[in-house]
C-alpha cells in the first residue's frame, strides 16, 4: 500500500526536507504551507521523485484552513497515514514580558492552536482506517528556556506536552506520536541573527545544524523502523540540550 504524508510548513526548511526524504520512500504528500510558491516547488520536487504530491495553501491558526487541507488530502488520497505537524514561527526577539500581547496571540494561534486543530481533525481520519504515526515539531525551547523568545518556547513546551498525552490516550488505537526538539538551524524560521549566532556559539559540535539532518530524524521517525518509539523527544540540536 502506498502511504500518504501530510506536512504542514511543507514549503521550506524541515518540512521540505522531509517531503523530500518521504518522496525517495515512495509516500505520496500533501503540502501545506501559506506561501503558495514555496509550497509548489515543493510538490514539484517530490513529483520528480516518481510520487503524487499536492499543494494546499493554508494558515494553520485557522481552524477552517486546517479542516480544509484534511479534507482536501482525503478527496485526493483517501486516506492520511503520516503526519508531521511542523508548521511554526517564532517572535521578534525581546523579552517575554516586553512581547505584545497581539504578537503573544498570533505566536500562540499558530504554534499551539495550530499543531492542536491538526492533531484533532488528523487523528479522527487515522482511526478510521486502522492508526498512523505523527511526528510533532518542538525545540530546543521546549526543553529548555529561551531568553527572548518566551512565547514561542512557552508554545514549544506545550507541544511535548500534548504529545506525550496523546501517546497515553491514544496508543492502543495504533496512532504513534513524537515529538522532535531542533536546535538551532539554517532555516527560514524569523529567529533574530543575534538570537541563532549566540545560540550557536554555545551548540557542543561548534556549529548550525542543517534541516536536511531534521529531515532524515522525522523520515526515521515516521517509518517502520522507529515502530517502538512512541511519546519521545528526541532532541535533534548538536547536543546543546545537554548542557
């Protein structure tokens, strides 16, 4: 059987490099990001790979947009067997109590809202045909805090949260769940370039990590290899969460 993947935040960085790495698998993609070029090319890459793949432009904080890319996934594939809930932001850079509370709600909407719609309306078409594997994106944030960026870890924390409490509710159902916690890397991501080159003056391995090693995790992660790794985090940031 061939599966199908949907990724949102598909259009760039780690989302595209795990389309990419899917493709090589012969998974057929949905694609969902806002920017409609990014998104395409995408979809472009992964057709020359051999596999289907659409585009669905979407802006994950709305619950209509996410209820849309699902079903417009369904009408075309049938089914959603794979799902890496990728899409995110970050912030300006100032300090936590210094954050607008209009930035607050939008970093929240998108981060937390987002990844939760995707979870609800994703998870009820898994359990329709038999389960699935999800792959949530955290960070380094998540696990630690990040001076400056406080909504985004704030949002970061709550999502290893939700994905370790699904991994208990929702296990026996055959749906697998983790979370994958990146450092700092050579992303699109609006990260302040004071904020990545000071966090990436204290990474152990002396350097950025790059999104195609994100890639190979979350592929890994969404395959039959990784079948009896359920409810972890698996930190992806050159060892700068052992610190």
């Amino acid at each position: 059987m061939i599966k199908t993947a949907i990724i949102t935040g598909g259009g760039s960085g780690f989302g595209r490099e795990t389309a990419l790495k899917l493709a090589e698998k012969g998974t057929n993609l949905s694609i969902v990001d806002l920017s409609k070029e990014r998104g395409e090319e995408t979809v472009r890459l992964c057709e020359e790979l051999g596999v289907e793949a659409i585009f669905v432009e979407a802006d994950v904080s709305m619950m209509e947009d996410v209820q849309r890319y699902v079903a417009e996934t369904i009408d075309k594939f049938g089914r959603v067997d794979l799902f890496f809930n990728n899409a995110g932001i970050s912030g300006s850079g100032v300090r936590t109590l210094e954050c607008s509370i209009e930035e607050f709600h939008s970093i929240v909407n998108v981060n937390l809202n987002g990844a939760f719609y995707g979870l609800k309306f994703v998870v009820n078409e898994m359990l329709k045909t038999g389960g699935g594997v999800i792959v949530n994106t955290a960070s380094l944030g998540g696990v630690a805090g990040m001076p400056t960026l406080g909504a985004y870890s704030a949002t970061k924390h709550a999502i290893i949260g939700l994905t370790k409490t699904i991994a208990g509710e929702y296990g026996r159902d055959n749906i697998r769940i983790n979370a994958i916690a990146p450092g700092t890397n050579k992303i699109p991501m609006a990260f302040p370039r004071g904020e990545i080159d000071a966090m990436a003056e204290e990474v152990p391995t002396d350097r950025l990590g790059q999104p195609h090693e994100v890639g190979d995790v979350v592929a890994f992660l969404l395959g039959e290899e990784s079948s009896y790794i359920h409810g972890a985090v698996i930190s992806i940031d050159g060892g700068a969460a052992a610190l």
